[in-house]
C-alpha cells in the first residue's frame, strides 16, 4: 500500500513538473494593454500600442515574470506621460502589503506563502487620454527613487531570507506612435523577448 502511494505521488510529481513554465535566469516587468499580456509580439506591435480618441479610455496592466527563484516583492515606479490621467487602479488581491505610490515609486509584496512563480499582473489601471491622438506618448517602468543605494526596479525572491535581485524592464506601453515605431523596438528588443520562450 505504502508503495503504490509512493509510486502515485511520483508520477503526479512529474507529470505536474511537465506543465510547469520554464522560469528565466532574471525576471521581466512591463506594461501591456490587456490581461493577454502576449510576450510575443506580433506583427504590428499591437500589445504593447493603444491609441484612443481624444477623452477616450484605455487599460495598462503591469506585469511580471518572476525568475526561477520566484517573485515575493517588487520595487519599482511608473512615468506617466502629461497627456493621460489615471482614472482608476485596481491592486492584484494577492498582494498585501503596498507601500508609496505607482508614480513616486511602490514596493509591493505578496502574501506569505504566495510565492508568485509564473506571469502575474501587479496593477491593472483605468486610463484617460487626454490629447489628440495625434501625440505620441509612452507609459515606462522606471526605477523606484526610493531604493537604496541606487534607484532601481528589483524584485525580492521567494528564497530563504527574501533576496533582492534585479529584474528586466520587457517593454512600456506605446500610446498613438507612429506606424513605423515598431520595427526600431523590434530590432532592439526582440532577442530578449525572444529569449523568454
């Protein structure tokens, strides 16, 4: 009996290991405009673009992988661009401590026992545009000011005693770019993104 328990159990152990994300060396934050949060891009760079009409709204997501350690925590801010307003942020329920702000710098932190081993969205944000859409703009992940001894985005893995390492911003979210934008990201980032998968 104990036996064919402990036979059991090792072949749930593989089989669930075999559907298990491969996690990269250091992890990635970034910013995408749906919950999709395609890590691919495609063709016309449409996950990372939005371009609404003047007054008109839109969504950001912020979004990480955690690296094979794990995420617990993550430091970082957000630049907004003086053409859109923040209408509404809606915090991922798993996270329970929050500390600062997303413009002048957060650290946020899950749950204990949440560690975070696979994509997981931090905030989910309601967005005005407030110019024409003829103004190009960007919503980029900064380093958080805050930070010591140097301003950064890092996360804090899910190791004994919580380590701090950095993280890897993937990509800001594109508002109204022109229509050739894509292929300079494409060539500067692509290998990175690439390399995810």
């Amino acid at each position: 009996m104990k036996k064919s328990l402990l036979i059991a159990a090792a072949v749930m152990f593989v089989a669930s290991s075999s559907f298990a994300i491969d996690l990269p060396p250091v992890g990635y934050i970034g910013l995408f405009k749906d919950a999709a949060h395609d890590p691919n891009p495609p063709i016309n760079g449409s996950d990372y673009w939005v371009c609404p009409a003047q007054y008109g709204n839109f969504q950001c997501w912020i979004w990480c992988l955690p690296s094979h350690n794990g995420l617990q925590a993550a430091e970082f801010a957000v630049s907004f661009p003086a053409t859109v307003v923040t209408l509404a942020t809606v915090q991922n329920p798993l996270i329970t401590v929050a500390l600062g702000s997303l413009a002048a710098g957060i650290s946020v932190a899950f749950g204990e026992g949440s560690c975070q081993q696979d994509w997981v969205w931090l905030h989910q944000l309601t967005m005005m545009q407030l110019g024409p859409p003829v103004l190009a703009a960007k919503i980029d992940i900064i380093p958080h000011p805050g930070t010591l001894p140097v301003p950064a985005y890092q996360f804090a893995t899910c190791e004994a005693g919580y380590p701090i390492e950095p993280c890897i911003y993937l990509v800001p979210l594109y508002i109204c770019w022109p229509p050739d934008w894509y292929y300079g990201v494409q060539q500067s980032n692509w290998g990175a993104i690439k390399s995810l998968f």
